[in-house]
C-alpha cells in the first residue's frame, strides 16, 4: 500500500517529514512525481485537480489536510467508494475559538476604529457594548461552531446558535431550519458564520438573510467564501443596514488587489488564517486512519458524502 500527497499551491515538505516521522517505513508518493497508480490506497489532499481520484484503481480513502472538505466533495468524478475523512484537530479548534473572539471584542469594543483614527490623527469617543449586553449568533454548530460559543458564552456573551438539524448545547441556545433561522437572525447583533459548504449553503450570506437581521449587525466569516454574496454584503454595508464585516475567506484567494473589499473602510480584511492546520499536529490521526485501513478497522472522522461534511 501506498500513501501519496496532493496538495497543489501548498509546499508538502512538512507534511512528507511529519508523516516519515510518524511512520517511517511509510511508502510516500508526491503529486505529480512519477508513481504507480495502482499501487496507491490512501491519499492526503489539498485543492486536488478536479477528476485526478477517477484514475486510482485501488484508492480508498482520500483525506483532507484540513477541517473543511468542501475541496474534495466538489469532485464530481471522485469515485462513490472512496471515503472521505477530515481533520479534527483541538489545536485548530482552540485557534478558531481564539480568532472569532478575536474579531468579536474587536467589533464590540471598536479597536479598528481607533486604529483608523491613529493613521488620521483623530481623537474621536465613541460608545462601546459590553458582552452581557451583545447577542452573538453562530451558524453552524459543529466541532467548531460549539467551540466558539463555548468560549463566547464563558467570556459573557449571549450565544444563540442555528443549524440544519437540532443540536443541545449547554451554553448556546439553538434554533434548526428553516423556521428556526428566521426566528434566529432577528435576534442577532454579531453573525458568525462557521457553517460547511455544501450545495444548500452555497450563497446562504445574501441580501434577504441579512435583511432579516436588525438594523446595524455586524457579520464575520470564518467559513468559505463562496458563503457569501459580495455584492449584497457591499450593498448592506453602504445603506448602513450592516454595521460592517470582518472576511477571512474568499471567493479567490489571494484576494484580487481591484477588489472593492480592500477600500470598503467597514470591512476588515484577513488572509485566511483563523485557524491553520500545522502538519505535525494533525499527522497522527492521518496516520491512525491509514493504519485501520490497512487493518481493515472502521475509520475516524468519515465524511457523510450526502450531507457533505
């Protein structure tokens, strides 16, 4: 059996000496060296070219560098018996957590607007609200999604929470479909966005969601960028029904330099790094897996390719 990386635009070296040291005797092939097709069982990818899996005979399982897998399922030709897995990580998950409470505080306490001032020399107060009095709405309450309630909730906030199916979470209060988010964004002054991209989120950040939010919510996307509709997010922002954003992620990545985002002063702009997976940290469970494969035990972390995550 043989293990091959597939990560084009992403340098594979650390992840070659992470999985060398977990497993030496490990048979590793690197996309697009010259290697036996056949040969290969188990895949670890990142922005695979679209149909590449289709010529792997004896693939069967292709695993996500990262916690998303939205890079995977949107392969078409990706053979039905090929199981997907994904990265659950604490580390990743604590960074998440840290980021969007983060951005959070940041909107909250206007740390950007000051810093703004600063470049222009202006001495400007403005009114801040504190935890207990901000309401933070999560979409997606998943690993992550609980993480950061979880946290926003220990540091004051009222924490309400909307997913596609039920879910109890002690600190967040839930709402589920599509009653629910309607019941759900009214309420909210913070919106997260953490949910998985699938064809039923694709394009969920639109004009009429964010009309139903009050008047002067904020909205942070830590998600995907095909989320969200650019050009509504730019139009509620100028009509000043949304207060402003905070975007680490993006339809194209590196984000364009002609972009309107860069010069929109109420959008605040990172380069995708709320939560990045480190290789020698997430190696062990890949490695884990690759082993139950070869031992023909069930594997950790599977995708359910109907729901898409």
């Amino acid at each position: 059996m043989s293990f091959l990386i597939v990560s084009p635009g992403r340098d594979p070296q650390p992840w070659l000496e992470a999985l060398k040291n977990q497993h030496p005797g490990l048979n590793i092939y690197v996309y697009p060296e010259d290697h036996d097709k056949e040969e290969v069982e188990f895949a670890l990818a990142w922005n695979h070219p679209r149909g590449l899996f289709k010529n792997y005979p004896n693939l069967k399982v292709v695993a996500s560098m990262g916690a998303g897998v939205d890079h995977i399922t949107s392969d078409r030709e990706l053979p039905e018996n090929i199981k997907i897995t994904r990265v659950v990580d604490q580390q990743l998950t604590t960074d998440m957590s840290d980021f969007v409470l983060a951005q959070v505080m940041d909107h909250v306490r206007r740390l950007s607007y000051y810093k703004a001032q600063q470049v222009e020399k202006t001495w400007n107060r403005k009114p801040y609200k504190r935890p207990k009095n901000t309401t933070v709405g999560i979409m997606g309450i998943g690993v992550l999604g609980s993480a950061v309630g979880e946290k926003l909730a220990k540091n004051g906030f009222n924490v309400l929470g909307w997913a596609k199916s039920s879910k109890d979470k002690k600190d967040i209060n839930t709402y589920c479909g599509k009653e629910g988010l309607e019941e759900f964004l009214p309420q909210v002054e913070i919106l997260v966005c953490l949910l998985p991209l699938t064809s039923k989120t694709e394009n969920i950040l639109n004009m009429d969601l964010f009309d139903q939010l009050p008047e002067g919510a904020y909205v942070i996307n830590v998600a995907r960028g095909e989320h969200l509709v650019e050009q509504d997010l730019l139009r509620m922002i100028g009509s000043g029904h949304l207060s402003g954003a905070a975007l680490d992620v993006f339809r194209e990545e590196p984000l364009p330099e002609e972009h309107p985002f860069w010069t929109e002063p109420k959008i605040h702009i990172t380069p995708h790094i709320a939560s990045v997976t480190k290789a020698s940290s997430v190696v062990p469970q890949i490695i884990e897996n690759y082993e139950r494969l070869q031992d023909d035990e069930p594997l950790k972390n599977v995708v359910e390719r109907d729901k898409g995550y």
